[in-house]
C-alpha cells in the first residue's frame, strides 16, 4: 500500500475482533483493507513453532459454546481437541492429586470425584446456588446487581475447600486475578460457558483460528495486511460527499485514505491510536517446558490447591493436542499471574526455580531436567472485568472513527467476536445506510 492509496475502510488490528469486523464490512460490498503490524494475523490468538513444538502466546483454550463461535467459526474444520472438563488438585497431606471432574461429561470419574474430599454438600449447594441463575437466565445476570466474585461467593456462603482450592486457583489462571476482584456477573457466565461446553485447542494451535477468520474476510474481499505498523490516525483527508476522509499514518512514512477507520488493537496500544481512556489489564506469564517422560497420563489441568508457589496452573498439553509436540516428547505449560510491578521490575516475576519446584510437587516428578522452550511474559493478557460489569461500550468515536475490541464487551474470545461484528454493522450503516445494530 503506497502513500497515495485510498479506500472505503480501514481496519487497524488483526485480531479476532478486527478480522470479524473486516469480513461483516467487507460482505457489504465495501472496500476493505486491515493493517496488522506484526509479521502474521492474531494479535494475542498466535501460535509459534519452537524447536519443533508448536506454542501458543500464552495458555489458550477455545469454547465451542461460545454463541459467536458457533455462529461465526468453523469448529470442525479446526480440528478441536478438546480438554477433559475437571481439574487435579494437590492437596496438604495426601500422595496423589485429588480429581474433581464434570459429572455428566465424564461419569466414569464420580468415584473419584467423591473421595476427593473437595466436593462436601454444603459447598456443591452454594455452588448451585451461585451459578444456576447463570445456567437458566443468563441475561437477568447481566442486567441484575453486580458485585464482586469474592463478595457473591460470601452471600451464597462458598468457604470451603472448593472455593479455596479449586475455583480460587482454577479461575485465577482464567481470570488473571487471585483477589475475586473480578466482576461476579462476568465470572458467572464465564464458568456457565465451562459448564455447558468442552473446551479445547485447534490441532495447529490457537493461531488457526485467527488464520480462519482472515480467510472468510479474504473471501469476503478484505485485504488483510502484515508488517504494517500504524503510527497515527487522524481527520484531515481529503472531504467527500460522505464526510472528510481519515488519514491513517504508517511508521514506514506511508499514508492511507479512507471514509472510516476502525481500531481494532488490544488494551496495551488502542489510547495511541484512539481517543479513548486506557483499560486496566492484568498480567500472565506462561512457561513452556518439553520433556521425554510426561510427568502425568492425565490431560486434565492441575491446580494447587495447597497455593505453595507462583504455579496457578499446568498441563501436559501434548496429551490433547498431539501434534503440540514432536514424536516422543511431550509439551508442558505452566501458568502464573504476572504482576504489574513486573512491567517495571523484572525481579517482581516468578522465578523459574520456583516455578519448576512447584510443578515438581504438584505432579511428584522432577522437573529440573526439562527443557525450557519460552516463557511469555503477557503484561496485558486480559483486560480486567472489574464491577459493575459492561458488555457494550461505544462503538462510534465520531468523525468516522470506531473502536473495537475485547476491551470494548468482555474480556474473552467470544466478547472480541461480537465487538468486532458490531462495530463492523455500525460501520456499514453509516456509511451505506444498511439495516443492523446501531453499535451504539
């Protein structure tokens, strides 16, 4: 794309919201084209080859449950492999880890599950009574009172061990928060989608689902483009009967027109780009370790319930994606929370010794022998879903602008779809006039 290039619509980010944005405008017939600065589409959904091992950017799972990715992904020909839906839990005082699995899903596991110890009736109660609106009324929790996940598990009365060691680690990874500060509505249907669905990995790794929405935007008639940094987007193009044209600036010194310019860029970069205020996030870091000999023949993810090192979760990830691993290893990830004061201070950070010892305990192993692949520092993994919870900021910037993200809806794969679809409707209504969502 040269300095003089034009056209009806630019999309900043090529990330799943961007993507699904660029195939709802692209289908209207309008001109489209997507500029992503890094050298392949995804944003925080890539996956990288490593000595033969195929890594995602961080621990990733994809929910088939998700409304937006039945409606908008092709799941079957990702080729999902999907996780057990239970935990390992390593508890104080016992030799083995300890298996809470989903009844229904794996009935063969209920013995198990019953002399866990983790599942006394009193907490599967306030357990029950914690998610059942969320299971038969999702939206009256959306739009009920909101508080947060810490303060909602003390009114139904959640205190023991499967609060303190099970849904405090397990959701920790997914959440990226250890306090329950988290939004209790957004933490309610987050865990419905787990207990409705069975999450999983594309057998190529996270990356293919990026990959397949660029196709359908590709088809649609986008032009998706990378290694195209974007430095600068602004008013001041040439006027048209549909207003004055956008000027969007490359870090290269090339310019682009166009009618309307969406940022679709995660929360660490969309403030340089738009005029919005900056999101809170919070931080991950995943470790990737290849091993021989798999610590474990579960592929169920492990959990600490003992809180005895930075470990929030782990998993033998070759035993559900195969093809994660060459022939005759194995791939393990390990999830801690990064601390913000790591952004700054790269002692504030787990250590690997800590690390390798805590998973060394977790799965009564010896891990210093495995081979550290990478460790992904993710400082803005996660926009944080803080109370009360939002699930539709405004899409319109004004002057032609639009913004569009997961930090726009909810923290999540499907909350980056339907951003991205929305956005995509307002923009074609305003500039064709077409029937949808206002995106407002």
């Amino acid at each position: 794309m040269e300095a003089s290039d034009e056209t009806d619509v630019v999309i900043v980010g090529a990330g799943l919201a961007g993507l699904r944005c660029a195939a709802r405008v692209a289908s209207s017939g309008l001109g489209v084209t997507v500029l992503e600065a890094a050298d392949a589409v995804g944003g925080r959904q890539r996956t990288d080859e490593v000595d033969g091992f195929r890594l995602d950017r961080g621990f990733q799972v994809l929910n088939p449950a998700y409304p937006a990715v039945h409606r908008w992904v092709d799941i079957e020909a990702l080729d999902l492999r999907r996780f057990p839906v239970g935990v390992e839990v390593r508890r104080d005082g016992r030799a083995d880890v300890a298996v809470l699995a989903h009844p229904l899903r794996h009935p063969g596991l209920l013995p198990a599950t019953l002399r866990s110890g983790l599942a006394a009736p009193r907490d599967l109660a306030a357990l029950t009574r914690w998610l059942a609106p969320a299971i038969a009324r999702p939206r009256s929790v959306i739009a009920g009172p909101d508080r947060t996940l810490a303060e909602a598990w003390d009114r139904v009365g959640l205190r023991g061990p499967l609060r303190t060691e099970v849904l405090e680690p397990f959701l920790a990874g997914v959440l990226a928060d250890d306090r329950g500060e988290t939004s209790d509505a957004f933490a309610r249907l987050l865990v419905r989608m787990f207990a409705l669905g069975r999450p999983g990995l594309p057998a190529a790794g996270i990356g293919a689902l990026p990959a397949q929405l660029a196709d359908v935007a590709r088809a649609a008639g986008a032009r998706v483009r990378t290694g195209a940094e974007v430095v600068r987007v602004r008013s001041g193009g040439a006027a048209t009967g549909r207003g004055r044209r956008i000027r969007v600036e490359f870090a290269s010194g090339g310019v682009v027109e166009a009618s309307a310019v969406v940022v679709a860029v995660g929360p660490e970069a969309v403030t340089r780009l738009a005029d919005v205020p900056a999101p809170p996030t919070r931080g991950l870091q995943t470790w990737w370790f290849a091993t021989a000999e798999a610590p474990t023949t579960s592929a169920m993810l492990a959990v600490d319930g003992r809180r005895a090192g930075p470990v929030v979760n782990a998993v033998v990830l070759s035993h559900t994606v195969p093809d994660s691993a060459p022939p005759g290893m194995h791939l393990v990830a390990a999830t801690n929370l990064l601390p913000a004061a790591a952004r700054s201070d790269p002692a504030a950070a787990p250590a690997e010794t800590d690390v390798r010892r805590q998973l060394g305990e977790i799965w009564a192993t010896d891990a210093s022998r495995w081979t550290l692949l990478r460790r992904d520092d993710l400082h803005d993994a996660l926009p944080a879903q803080l109370p009360p919870l939002s699930t539709r900021r405004p899409a319109r910037l004004g002057d032609g602008r639009y913004v569009g993200g997961d930090h726009r809806d909810t923290a999540s794969i499907q909350g980056a779809l339907v951003s991205g679809d929305r956005v995509g409707r307002a923009v074609v209504r305003d500039l064709l006039g077409a029937h949808g969502d206002t995106g407002s």
